[in-house]
C-alpha cells in the first residue's frame, strides 16, 4: 500500500513524498509501540541510544516529527538543519525551533540531535557566529549538535584554501561549548558533519582530532552504485580517526542491509532519510530486527 502511494507522490516531486512519509510515520506512531532489544543499544558521545538507527538531519526541519520516532524503533533523531533567521524553503529559523523543542517532554525518550548552519546571506568573516547562535538558544533543548560542514551557503569549508577559516569556526565553537557546558551545567557532544564527496575528507578528519570533537558524521552520494565507494571511505575514515571518534555514516542507506553494512564495518550509528521515503515508516524497525538477529558487536572502544 505504502510503495504505491510513494510512487504516486514521486510523480509530483521530492517535497510531496516527503510529505507523505511524514503523515505515515506520525499514523504509524498512533498504531503501533516498538520493544526494543537490549543489545542494540550503544554508548556514544556519553550518550545513550536505543538503537543505533537515527534520523537523518533535513526530514525533519524543524523538531515536528520527532515526537513519532521512538514507537517505530527510531535509537536517535537529528533535526534541522537550524540557522538563525528564517529563509524561504529551508529553515523557519532558530527563535521558531527553539519554540517548538521548548514544548517536547524532556528528558528525550530518544537522543535529540540539532544540525547547525549558517545563513547564506552571512559574510564569511562573521559565520562562526550563526553557529553560536543557535548553539546558545537551542543549548538546553538538544541532546547533541551537529555542525554542519556541507551548507550551501558561504564559502565551502571543505576546501584546502579555506582552513584557516574553518580552523576559526571549529576554535569559536568549541569555546561556545565549553563557555556553555559551565554556564549551565548541562554537557552536549558535538559533532561535526563532513560530505565525502566534496574531498579533503582525511585532513578534515585530523581537524575533528585536532579539536577534540566528539563525533563525526560522514555523508555520502546516495547513488546505488556509490555504495561500495561509501564503505571504502567509512573504513579509511575510521582508521583516520585512529579508533578516537565515533562515525556515524549516513547516506544511500535505503534498505536493513545497508544499514547492516556500515555497521559491520565499523559505523557507530547510522541515519537514514531517502530509505524512509522510499519503504515507509517501519524501516528502522526492520533494520532493528536484521542487526539483532546478527548479533553484530557493539563498538566498546568508541563508548565515551
């Protein structure tokens, strides 16, 4: 039933599917409670999740869905991503998510995470502080944040010749964190998310390590055939990190074997968007079922 209404939905592009797959997950959430097994759970970034099946970062914007996640096996969400003052067709802006995360139970019945950008008309020299806004305004809200690397707006700090701008980001952001963490007695990990694709993937790498971030997010083409590449990089990643970060990979992950994959090879957690689309709301709970019949090994080693 579900695979017929995507196919319909995709006939009127990208956003109305999207948008079907929101009203059949907050439908699902009403008709059905996942028990999760014990050994799915993981201990990351000191924090614990569920399952190591999350939400990719750019479903749900603004933190609406959120509440729907945690029946359908959901171990973790990731919303956003958030930038300080709204923009048409991409964010309602931080002061409206502040808003609505402010009327979620807390603590989270499931790890909250808030991916964090900048706005595409911030001039270069002052970007590090969009992310510092929304850092201080959604603080007490989120479980962890994701800084992302990959926005389309300013200069692309995947590249070599704007390190020294990222190196300025990356040490305002860590001292937003610590100012923040002793200000409010309240720790958040943040990570940061890289786009392999784009290059430069292992001196960004030694940047997270240089910094002391405490997780990385590695995002890739969702092309099927750029799967193998996506392993291949998740592996290089990991012993890049030198068993010092935890990765979560996301990206191309349409079906429980996928998600197996990156696990298998090394992947703390996973985070799934276009899989969720595409086969509905109870993918998460399949993928769940796939790993605990594979008893695949938590990655102790990570657990900070």
């Amino acid at each position: 039933m579900y695979s017929w209404v995507f196919a319909t939905a995709s006939k009127f592009g990208a956003p109305c599917a999207r948008k079907v797959a929101e009203h059949a997950i907050k439908l699902a959430a009403t008709l059905t409670t996942t028990a999760l097994s014990t050994s799915l759970r993981r201990d990351v970034m000191g924090l614990s999740f569920p399952s190591p099946i999350g939400l990719a970062a750019g479903f749900d914007k603004h933190g609406r869905i959120y509440p729907s996640l945690p029946p359908l096996g959901f171990g973790f969400a990731e919303i956003g991503s958030v930038i300080p003052l709204p923009e048409l067709q991409r964010s309602l802006g931080v002061d409206v998510v502040s808003t609505i995360l402010s009327q979620h139970h807390q603590p989270h019945p499931i790890p909250l995470g808030v991916s964090i950008s900048m706005n595409r008309k911030t001039h270069p020299i002052r970007m590090a502080d969009d992310y510092l806004v929304c850092m201080e305004k959604l603080w007490k809200y989120s479980d962890y944040f994701t800084i992302n690397l990959g926005a389309r707006a300013g200069p692309d700090l995947h590249m070599a010749e704007h390190a020294i701008t990222l190196h300025n980001v990356l040490t305002a952001i860590k001292n937003k964190q610590a100012s923040l963490s002793q200000i409010t007695g309240l720790h958040r990990p943040l990570v940061v998310k890289i786009d392999i694709n784009r290059g430069n993937t292992d001196s960004l790498i030694s940047h997270v390590r240089e910094f002391a971030f405490d997780g990385l997010i590695l995002s890739g083409d969702t092309k099927l055939e750029k799967k193998m590449h996506m392993l291949h990089t998740l592996e290089q990643a990991l012993r890049a990190a030198n068993g010092q970060i935890p990765i979560i990979s996301v990206g191309g992950i349409r079906k429980a074997q996928d998600a197996s994959d990156r696990l298998s090879a090394g992947a703390s957690l996973v985070q799934i968007y276009s899989g969720l689309v595409e086969s509905g709301p109870f993918l998460a709970r399949r993928i769940n079922a796939l790993i605990d019949s594979s008893n695949l090994p938590s990655p102790d080693r990570l657990e900070k």
